[in-house]
C-alpha cells in the first residue's frame, strides 16, 4: 500500500498538504526571495530540506491523531534536514533548525548534530522518496551552496544567514497560509514597475506643488530635489543627504530613491525614521503620491506567539514588507535585523537590492551604533542596498572606525552654504542663572503661538497643566503617551490655528522634532544634546514667512527632568556650543557640529563600547541567541545561567509593549470587540487599531498599580483600561525613572 506523507493536516477545504507540495513550493519561494542577494541555491535548499524530518514515521501518525485539535504533533522534525545541510551549507543549516523558534547558535547546532539517531537513514530515505531531486543537493559536496563572498568575512555571511533565514521563514510562511487558507498558490506580490511608480510620484509632485501654494524658500527646496535626482544614477552605495529642515527632504530623499531604483532595478524603496509620529505623517504623503496599494505603514510592536495553533492565525499579522514602498520605525528596523524570531525577521530579505532611506540618522543610539554601521556597510557593499542618510544634523560617522574609510558623497551641493542660505531663526540662551520651569512656562506663554519642547513627559505635563487652567481652548500637549489617532488630531488642530493666525500654545517631548511639520515663530527648548536643540529649531520659522527671523529660545531650567541617557551629549553641546567671549555659537554652525559628534562619540566610547564589542564578537561567532538576549552568564551562586541583557541588541533600553487606548475613542473598542470575535484576521483588524496603540516601557507592568490597568490580549498586545486624558494620554506619573518620548 503506498503511503501518503503529509506536511499539514487538512484545511478550509478538507484537503491535507502533502510534504512534496510544500517542500518544492516552499523551494522554489526562497530561492526567489534569496536570489536577490546571490544566494538563491541555497533559499531552494533550505525551502526544500526544512521540513524533511516529518517524513519519519511517528511524526506522520500523531498529525492524523492531532488534526481538527490544538495539540501539537509534538515530536520534532527540525533537527533532520539541518544536520543532513551541514555539510553543504555550513552555518547557514542554522536557519532550518530555526524556522518555528528562532535562529540560536552555533554551539546549540552542534549538539544537535551529535544526537544523530538511528532512525536517520530510514527517515532521510523516506523523505528522498517523497522529494527525489533532494539527493543532488546532497551531492553538492565541498564546493558547497554558501556564497564565496560569504566565505571572506563572518560579519557578511552573518548578516547573509540573517537574510537567507528571513527568505526561508516567509516561503514557509506563505505556502503553509496558502495551504490553510484554501489557495491554490501562495498569495505574493508581482515585482512592481518601479518606472511607473516613479512616473506617478513626479506627476503628483507637481500637482502638490500647485497645490500648496507658494513659499519663499520653494526655489531652494526645488533645486535641492533636482540635484538629489541628478545623484540617483550614481552606483549602489551609502549617501548622504544633509540638508536644512524645512528644505523638502521627505520628497527630495523619495525622489532620489525612487529615481535610483527605476535606474539600478530595485525592488523596493523602505523609508527608516525614528518617531511613529513621523512615519505616519510621512506615509501619509507616500500614499497620497503613490497610492494606497503601493505604500505600506509599519509600526505595530505587537509581538504575536510563535507557536501553537493560536500562533498560526496571529503570525498572519506579522508584515513581511511585500510592498514597493515601506515606511517603517528605525526601531522596527533594526530591532529585526538583530533579532532571531521569525515573527520579527521573516521581512528582512525585502532589504537587498532595494533602497533603504534612513531619516533622522542623528537618533540612532550610541550604544548600539558601530553593528548598525557595520551592517549598513555589508548591506550596500555586498547585498544591492543603496543607503540614503538624512537630516539636518548629519552625524560625522567617518570620525568612527567602522566607516573611517568610506566615501560618503553627498546628494546636496554645498551643505554649508545652503545652510547659511537658509537660516531662518536667532538663538537665544537662558542659561545663567538657571530659571524654573514654571517661569519657562510663563514666559513663553506670554507669545501668542509658542512650541516648548522638554525632556521628558513629566516635564511635558507640568507646562501643560500649567497652562491649560488659563487657556484651555488654546493650549495642546504631546507625547508618545498619547495614541497615534489623538497626536493627530492635536497636530491637525494646532497646524489649523497656526494657518488661521489663532493663539496656540503647543507643549511637547523630543518626538516633534524629527521631521513633524509644524511652523511656529518662537520655540523654546530644554537643554538637550546639539541635534536635538537644532531640530527643535526647525520647527520655527519654517517656511520663512515672518518679516524677521524666528526665535529659539535654549532654557536650562533648575527643577527640569535629565534623562540618563542626555548626560553626555548635554554635555558636549555645553563645550562646543552657546555663549562664548567672541559672541554665541548656535546649533547650526556645521563645522562645529563636526566638532561636537567627535567629542560626543569619544566621550561615550562610541567606538569601543561594551555593548557593540560584545554584540559583533557575538555576530563573528553566529550566536544568534547572544547578540539578541545576550550572553550567557553564570549566576552568582554558581547554580544557573543567565542571559545578560545589558549587552544584548536593543534599540530601546526599555523593552515596550502596546496598549490599544480603548479609552481615547468608541472605535477603538469596537475594533477591540472585532478582533476578539475574529481571531482568523488578526492582521486586518491589527492594521486598523494600529492608530490607537500607545507604547509604555514593559517595566511598568512591575508596578501593580499599572499592571492591573492592563489587560493582555495575546502576546505584547494589551488592552489599557486605566484613565486615558484628553489632553495628554495615558498617566504613569507613579514611575520613577522619567521618559524622554
């Protein structure tokens, strides 16, 4: 009697899914996905491999047993194609051991290669059997499948492990979702004309631009934009795009992308930036030029489960970028690109051959800096990924020797002199003596339309507070503890009143300065690191409209908040910048800002540093589970092990979880409501609740006060039903430790 090998049980349409089927299908995905970036043999290998240890025998028994239940199979299948790879692939067979729970080690893969059982022959010949033309990659021999580039560097061929574990982990992803949800074929994406999608972009430039009305400065921002496109048929690599704020980079950066990859055959254009604020700002732009269907917004950091039936439908939720156009978060971003879970990394082969803009570069963290450059590096160098950095404060990466030796060309003639061309605001420094806050507040609502930005949200809601009792109809508060949808509101009304010549008075944290646009005549900031203090600044001024120069006002206030993580830039701004014997010298003197980013990057030993040291030992080694969690660590007593998360990849010191803000609006529990009773679709209604998740540090939940006030949906994702304030968002005020955002 033949046998019939299963890969899943049955589906919507009754029918099972045989293990030939998904082992070619899946194959043939991940060759396609990895033959981007010159590895597509070895995507089919692993596509064709990954689930070969369901072939044995018990594993095909306890399907039937388990099917149209929960239960797992609960005997592993992982384990035999990856040691039957090694030979041929090398450390990449890492990524078949990994495809249901992450990628681990190099060290964890050798145990499993010495637990070789006695049912391996009987189990390979059975899965031969079902996939014949399996055997000739075994024959490879030891020429073997793994790129020679690869060979040359371990940083490259981790980076290339990373990226052909994505390719690997969304072909699997795709085929079995097809398989359950009915489908004859995987649903993917056809390539998109990258050359009609840039014909759409410039006609609807122009038409904004009629739009939009004049400015003074729209001849300055046109020819930036036109030099930006000139640039765009320059080679793959890593440019720079240092330009004034309010000088059109999120249309200029787009254009040069979308010019480049018309020109150079990419397949994507991903937009990186540090604040949601800003993606959903920019996105919003992106679709109104490009189309809805062509522009994906990607910021949720909801954490889906990773197994289990239940995990099955929620992984459904987990993006993989299958877009021509993305905008995303910096921590979205590189978060994956470190990380080791499928959920996160199944996306990351979309960034070969594609163009990778990162805005406001001056926002990476120091801590973590030397792997990102050094990945950035690798990306362009071996894998097609052309990088744009851009902002107003371009960080002097060259002063660091991962990029010491780069050439980084600039897509902007002149930074200096256009800088200069474009001055549109005067510093002021309130820095001695020291006023408090309440006189900060007092003075500045003095003026009719004002921006405050702090340091914190404590110090945020203070200055709010303080004024709203005077001026209710006048006065708006914003921080990240405040839902995407209600930022929103609160930034379409101030932007209305500004226009329309009302008073406003705008108090917000750090996360308006990264590329927010908002045009007020005077800003007043905290003492904050030099970037933050110039971005601040343009936010005044910015179309160059009043008769007189903006003001900008830095205040050292006594009582103010000081995050931790301020001290040293605060610092080396205090050396570099403000009053002087020979006059005052502001934030936007670029040549002293060159100055400032090499005394900033060696007093935090930027180069050097605990962390990247031990992240890119971990990297050269392939310990995958080290540089995400961190290294292992005996206890103290000598009677466990830990991993040490001081020394683990993390955008974010404090890990986050998201909240839906139920209170903020009858839609969001609505959509709550759905999500609950149609589980199946978690990644339509996750979409639609996106704009009411509100991020909190996951240390809050340690306080039972907060803990209790949220209630866990599944995963990362809760639903918050404490107070939520229309003024300023969910309070956590019971914290000790302040946030910056």
């Amino acid at each position: 009697m033949e046998v019939v090998v299963w890969a899943h049980s049955v589906n919507s349409r009754l029918r099972r899914h045989l293990l030939s089927d998904h082992a070619r299908e899946t194959g043939a995905l991940a060759r396609r996905f990895a033959g981007e970036f010159g590895a597509g043999e070895l995507g089919f290998a692993l596509g064709l491999f990954h689930d070969a240890g369901k072939a044995r025998g018990c594993w095909q028994r306890r399907l039937l047993e388990v099917e149209g239940t929960d239960e797992a199979v609960g005997f592993p299948h992982k384990d035999f194609g990856a040691r039957w790879l090694v030979d041929v692939a090398g450390p990449a067979a890492l990524a078949i051991l990994g495809h249901h729970g992450g990628l681990t080690s190099v060290t964890a893969f050798e145990e499993v290669i010495r637990e070789e059982g006695t049912l391996e022959e009987e189990v390979k010949r059975a899965f031969l059997a079902e996939v014949p033309e399996a055997e000739e990659i075994l024959r490879v021999g030891s020429r073997g499948l793994v790129p020679v580039g690869w060979l040359r560097d371990p940083l490259t061929a981790e980076l290339g492990i990373r990226l052909v574990f994505s390719a690997l982990v969304d072909a699997d992803h795709l085929d079995t979702a097809a398989h359950f949800d009915g489908l004859d074929a995987p649903a993917v994406r056809r390539d998109a004309d990258m050359g009609a999608l840039l014909a759409r972009f410039e006609q609807q430039r122009l038409e904004l631009l009629v739009k939009r009305g004049g400015s003074p400065i729209d001849a300055v921002r046109e020819r930036v934009y036109r030099r930006a496109v000139e640039h765009a048929s320059q080679a793959t690599g890593i440019y720079r795009m240092p330009a004034p704020t309010g000088i059109g980079k999120t249309l200029s950066s787009a254009g040069f992308a979308l010019h480049h990859a018309a020109l150079l055959g990419k397949k994507r254009v991903i937009v990186a930036v540090p604040f949601i604020t800003v993606t959903e700002q920019n996105a919003k732009v992106y679709r109104s030029m490009l189309g809805t269907e062509n522009v994906l917004e990607h910021h949720s950091a909801v954490t889906p489960p990773e197994s289990g039936a239940q995990g099955r439908r929620w992984r459904s939720a987990a993006e993989n970028w299958d877009s021509p156009f993305v905008v995303t978060t910096t921590v979205q971003l590189f978060d994956s690109l470190f990380g080791r879970k499928p959920s996160q990394m199944r996306k990351l082969h979309r960034l070969a051959n594609s163009v990778l803009i990162l805005d406001e570069v001056q926002a990476l963290p120091l801590r973590v800096l030397v792997p990102i450059l050094d990945a950035l590096r690798v990306l362009s160098e071996q894998f097609g990924t052309t990088v744009l950095l851009t902002s107003a404060t371009q960080p002097s990466f060259e002063h660091l020797q991962v990029w010491n030796d780069l050439e980084l060309p600039s897509v902007v003639d002149d930074p200096v002199s256009l800088f200069e061309q474009m001055r549109r605001v005067s510093y002021e420094w309130w820095l001695d003596p020291k006023p408090s806050l309440d006189e900060v507040a007092d003075t500045a609502g003095k003026h009719e339309q004002v921006l405050v930005v702090v340091n914190t949200v404590k110090d945020a809601r203070k200055v709010y507070q303080r004024w709203v009792s005077e001026s209710p109809d006048a006065t708006w508060h914003l921080s990240a503890r405040m839902c995407a949808a209600h930022r929103r509101a609160v930034l379409d009304a101030v932007r209305e009143r500004l226009d329309d010549g009302l008073p406003v008075r705008l108090v917000s944290t750090q996360l308006i300065e990264a590329g927010v646009d908002v045009d007020f005549p005077v800003v007043y900031r905290a003492m904050a690191p030099a970037e933050s203090l110039q971005q601040a600044a343009g936010r005044a001024n910015r179309e160059a409209k009043l008769p007189e120069l903006g003001k900008v006002v830095i205040f050292d206030a006594h009582d103010m908040s000081a995050p931790a993580g301020y001290t040293i830039g605060t610092g080396a701004t205090r050396t570099h910048f403000g009053p002087r014997p020979g006059g005052a010298v502001d934030p936007d003197d670029l040549p002293t800002l060159s100055k400032y980013y090499r005394t900033l990057f060696q007093r935090s030993n930027t180069d050097e540093g605990a962390r990247s040291v031990e992240i890119q030992r971990n990297r050269a080694k392939f310990d995958f589970e080290a540089v995400t969690d961190g290294p292992l660590r005996r206890s103290h007593d000598g009677q466990g092990a830990f991993r040490d998360r001081e020394l683990a990849f993390r955008m974010l010191d404090d890990e986050t979880i998201s909240v839906v803000a139920t209170g903020y609006a009858q839609q969001a529990a609505d959509l709550m409501d759905q999500l609950r009773a149609d589980p199946e679709h978690a990644g339509h209604w996750l979409r639609k609740l996106q704009p009411f998740l509100v991020s909190l540090p996951r240390r809050v939940l340690n306080d039972p006060g907060v803990a209790d006030l949220c209630t866990q949906i599944v995963g990362d994702l809760h639903e918050w039903c404490g107070a939520y304030d229309t003024g300023y968002g969910i309070d956590t005020s019971c914290l000790v430790k302040e946030e910056v955002w």
